[in-house]
C-alpha cells in the first residue's frame, strides 16, 4: 500500500500544446481542491489567440494551481510538480520547477521530430539532464489509447483524452475525489456519448494506474483549509 504524506501546500502546473485541454484539466482539479475546502490561486496561461504551430515553445499552454491548508496569496513562483505533455511544454517550463520536484511527462511525444523542433538534441528524459528532479516518464497517450479502445475511436481521437489520463493520475496522488469529474464529464458531453466514456474511461484508467503501479511510493494530501467562523 502506498504511503500517505501530509503537505501544508502544493503547487502544481499543467502544461501541454494548445489542443492539449490542459485549461480544463486545471480548471477540474482546481474545482475538487474547492471541493475540498483547500484555500487555493490560479495563473491559466494562454498562448496567442493566432495557433503556433503545434509541439512548439510559442504554442505551449499551461495552468498553474497553489493550494493549501492555510492563507494562499499567489499562485506561486516555483511549481513543485510539473506535468509536460509535450517537449515543448517541458522545455517551456522546467526552468521554473523546484529542484527535487516532481516531473510527469508523456514520452510518447518525446520523439526526434518533436525534440528537434524545440532545440533538443537528445532526449532529456534519458540523457541524464533531469536527474536533480522527480521524474516519471510515462506513456500517457498508449494508455489512453488503450483504455479508450472499447469506444472505437481512431488514434488520434483516442489520443486527445490523454489529459483526463493525466487528471486521474494527478487526482489520484493529491487524494483529491474522483466523483465531481466523474458527474462533471456526464454533465458536459450528455449529448456525445461516445466523447463523455472515452473520456471518463481516460480518468478512471489514470486513476487505476496511479493504485496499482509501484512508481509512486508516496502520495500526498492536503488538509482543509481552518477558515474563521462567519458573524
């Protein structure tokens, strides 16, 4: 069973291409620590509204979350967990992440035409140039593709629910609850079935991958934030 560790705060950011979903990914996990009376801040950032092209830095989009058991003033200057769906997305960001933390990074993207388009001239998830920092590299878009596949979606369609993979891992490791996205995706695609199950099947696979894989021996909580009593 995996250990439990108590932390007064975290900050998390979510970073992938503009068609990643990574808004809405933040925006659901930032819902659930509400849910849970975390005091919390929020920096979405936006690429240009005119689309770079795809797997590079200019298109990178992420969201950032600080939430804790006490006062939060700002969303935070360093994240301690990095989620790169990409290698520009990794590229983009790492400069911020704290030392020691923790890096969740697709390595399907992480292919010699997506690292050569951001200036990569090895694989930064193998070459050793991530060894100060926590880092899991995990084949988020084979397993989605995978949990997806009762749906009968193409790969590329399959592929495009990589972020509710995401979410359900993350959800998983900040014990976070699983129900509101769960009623969240049944509430949002109650008219495209198919998009509602592949993507709930995504979450629940990130989720079940989170329980079951010895990567993570730690995962962590936050405790409800202690707000005065109203008058």
């Amino acid at each position: 069973m995996t250990d439990v560790h108590s932390l007064d705060r975290v900050v998390i950011r979510f970073a992938g291409d503009s068609g990643d979903g990574m808004q809405l990914t933040g925006d659901r996990f930032t819902s659930d620590t509400a849910t849970l009376g975390n005091d919390f801040a929020t920096l979405p950032n936006f690429p240009a509204e005119i689309r770079a092209p795809q797997g590079t830095i200019a298109g990178v989009s992420s969201f950032q979350l600080h939430f804790s058991q006490g006062d939060v003033k700002t969303p935070g200057d360093q994240p301690d967990v990095l989620v790169a769906m990409n290698p520009a997305s990794l590229k983009a960001n790492i400069g911020d992440l704290k030392r020691g933390g923790l890096i969740v990074a697709d390595r399907n993207e992480f292919n010699r035409r997506n690292l050569a388009k951001v200036g990569y001239a090895a694989d930064p998830l193998s070459d050793g140039s991530l060894d100060a920092y926590q880092l899991h590299a995990i084949d988020l878009t084979a397993m989605t593709v995978a949990a997806v596949a009762p749906f009968g979606l193409g790969r590329k369609d399959a592929s495009r629910a990589k972020n509710m993979f995401a979410l359900g891992l993350l959800t998983w490791l900040y014990t976070r609850p699983a129900e509101h996205t769960l009623e969240f995706l049944d509430s949002k695609f109650a008219k495209r079935p198919e998009i509602r199950d592949s993507n709930k099947a995504a979450f629940l696979a990130g989720h079940a991958f989170g329980e079951t894989t010895e990567t993570f021996a730690v995962r962590f909580e936050v405790g409800a934030a202690v707000v005065p009593p109203g008058e």
